[in-house]
C-alpha cells in the first residue's frame, strides 16, 4: 500500500539543517526535488503474527524526471518527537538529500503505525526482519512504478544513534541469516554506521552513570523490552522493585504503549513547578544505579546477552565505516571503543573519529556524520561513472 504524501525542493530540506556546508548544498542540482511516499508491507513479529509496518520511500527527481541510480536504506532515524513516526520526519535527514538515490526508512521503533507494536532498537529480532521485508517491498514499488530494478543498483546501509546500532545489526544478518531471497536481491555495497551502541551490555551498564542522561525512558524501556522477549533472564524479578515511586509511574504507559501518557511522565512537575525527571536518580532507586551486583542490572546482562552484536562470534566481511566521537554526550566511548578493538584489524573497517578536542553533542555529531556519508556517497558516484 503506497501513498504519496509530499514533495520537497533541496532548500525546504536544508533550511532546517543547522551548519551544513555551503560547499555541500552546491553540488545539489538546481531543479533536484524529492518525493516521499507512505509504504505499508507485511512483516511478522516474533512469534510469526503478520504485522503491518510503516515507513517513508524518498525519490529523487532531476528535471521532473526520477533520477534513481542508488539506493540507501537508512535505519531507524532518531530526534523525533515520542508520538510521531521518525520515517515522517523526513526534512529533517540529510541523508535525503543525495541526488540519485531511492531512500528507504523504516518504522523500527513502533510509532506511526505501529504504536501497538513499541520495541526499543536494541531487538534485533525485529529490526532485521522487518528491515529486510520493506526493502524488498520498496524495490518491488520502484521496479513497478519506475520500471528501474534495484537489485542492479548500489545499494548503501546507513543509520545514526540508535540507527547506528540498526545497520550494524542489519549488515549481520545480511552476513549470517538472510533467507536465499534475500541474499539474491539485497547486495549491501558499504554500511555507513554512526555512534552506535555497538555493545547493549555496555550501553546498559554504563550510560546509568551519566548524571544527565536524558532518555533514561529509553533505558526503562529497553529494561521491559528484554523482560518481554528473555522472561527466563528475569526469573522472579520484579523492574518496579527497582524504581523510585515516579519512576514506576513510566510503567503503565510504557506496558500500554501510550506515547502520550509517557509524554506526560517525562513533563511531569511538582508541586512547585520544578520538573520531576532530571535523568536515573529521578527514576531508579539506589540499589540500581549505585550496585553493578544488583540482581536486576544482573537480569538486564543475561538478557542482553541475547541481542549483543559484539559477542566475538561475528566479524563483518562486508565494507564498514563505523563514525563515532569520544565527546559524544549519548554514546559512551566504551562502546566504539569495544568495537574498535574487536574491528579494528580488519582491512575492510574503517574507523572515522572526530577530534578529541572537538566537543560535539549527540545531534550536532549526527549532522557531521551525514554530511560525512553524503561525501561518501556522491564521491562514490562520481568515480562510478
């Protein structure tokens, strides 16, 4: 099912773009436009149900003619708003922004239509299936609609964040699992991966120490989510034993996957006016932030040992470029640093680093790391021809 819902020029998408390069919004064509479609598939969650998924499909045109030579998926792009799909948020990723290739977003997050279906990032389960499942549907669109097969063109594996943890999950099980369709019309030609959390363990155990962590929900929800899909890890252990008596109030929303209600939490005040959430002290008690031994930060490992991607049985064989900044106020160091180590020998990884000096928040780290993959892209074309 597909609908097309907008159409946009180079400037629309960049004027929402802070400290992009003059230098790189000149190598877009004067008449390049894109239009974005809704597409809905069918994917199945873990326990086989058929589910329909959404996501956005950008086509670029050049002189109203589509000009399709390449095709990036771009997983799970992040800085949305709780209650909105982040595939809608297209103006807001530069990644569409390269001439010449079809971009495919998935809904892997569960907003948009798939609000009943919330699952945090970290289950791979999910994001590999249902990724594979809408680019096949996406190069079925294109080849009907375009008549342009994009099993014959280069096809790039891209993801920021959380997005970043996605594509290395994805290239994976592109490498280990896909079933023989797969592997015969999905050919990954590079993956681009930016400040992931390469390693859940790690993620888990050490973003609980920063003080400002802003999106200890996440953390909460992830904890639930490994509780869903790895009950055994858990055994009798109850998460609300472990929260402070606000912190339990993000349970009820988070079990309903209410984003609103979760809204609400997150904007909570006191009596005073004073906001509630401040980051883990806010939500956990002592017992968990303050004890690596806790028999809940315990459960959380077993069960994260499920979803690790970094657990030494795995070394991609396909070309990698994985970007992180040791500044990064998100991502702890630990994580890239971990997969460094275990990469970093490979002729086929590369390792892209800012300065140590440079301090980059999170988002503005995520526009270097888009602007750095469409240099890529378009250098890349540009020796094609």
């Amino acid at each position: 099912c597909i609908s097309k819902v907008e159409k946009r020029t180079v400037k629309d998408y960049l004027k929402d773009i802070v400290k992009i390069p003059t230098f790189v919004a000149e190598l877009f064509p004067e008449t390049l436009v894109f239009k974005k479609y809704e597409l809905l598939f069918k994917s199945t969650d873990l326990e086989g149900t058929e589910q329909i998924m959404s996501s956005s499909l950008t086509i670029p045109y050049v002189d109203d003619e589509a000009c399709i030579t390449g095709f990036v998926v771009d997983s799970h792009p992040t800085l949305t708003d709780l209650d909105e799909c982040p595939t809608h948020r297209w103006d807001k990723y530069l990644i569409n922004c390269l001439p010449g290739n079809a971009v495919f977003q998935c809904d892997l997050m569960g907003f948009g239509t798939q609000s009943d279906k919330i699952s945090d990032y970290h289950c791979k389960h999910l994001l590999e299936r249902n990724t594979a499942d809408g680019m096949l549907a996406a190069f079925d669109f294109i080849e009907d609609f375009y008549d342009i097969s994009c099993e014959d063109l280069p096809q790039y594996n891209v993801g920021y964040s959380q997005g970043g943890y996605s594509s290395l999950a994805f290239l994976r099980y592109m490498e280990t699992d896909a079933t023989e369709e797969e592997k015969e019309r999905i050919k990954i030609k590079h993956t681009y991966s930016g400040s992931g959390a390469y390693d859940i363990n790690v993620m888990f155990n050490t973003c609980i120490e920063i003080e400002d962590f802003q999106y200890c929900h996440y953390l909460i929800k992830g904890i639930l989510t490994t509780h869903e899909y790895h009950p055994d890890a858990y055994g009798s252990i109850k998460v609300e034993d472990y929260l402070t008596d606000y912190g339990k109030q993000f349970l009820q929303p988070l079990i309903n996957k209410d984003n609103n209600a979760l809204q609400a939490v997150l904007n909570a005040v006191d009596k005073d006016g004073k906001k509630l959430y401040t980051g883990p002290r806010s939500v956990f008690v002592d017992e968990y932030y303050s004890n690596p031994d806790s028999e809940l930060r315990k459960a959380v490992t077993r069960a994260c040992e499920y979803e690790n991607l970094l657990d030494n049985k795995w070394l991609p064989s396909g070309e990698l470029t994985m970007y992180y900044s040791p500044c990064d106020t998100m991502v702890t160091p630990e994580c890239s640093k971990k997969a460094e180590k275990l990469f970093g020998e490979l002729d086929n990884v590369e390792f892209v680093v800012a300065d140590e000096e440079d301090h980059i928040d999170h988002q503005d780290y995520g526009t270097v790391f888009y602007v750095s993959v469409l240099l890529e892209l378009l250098t890349d074309k540009i020796f094609d021809y």
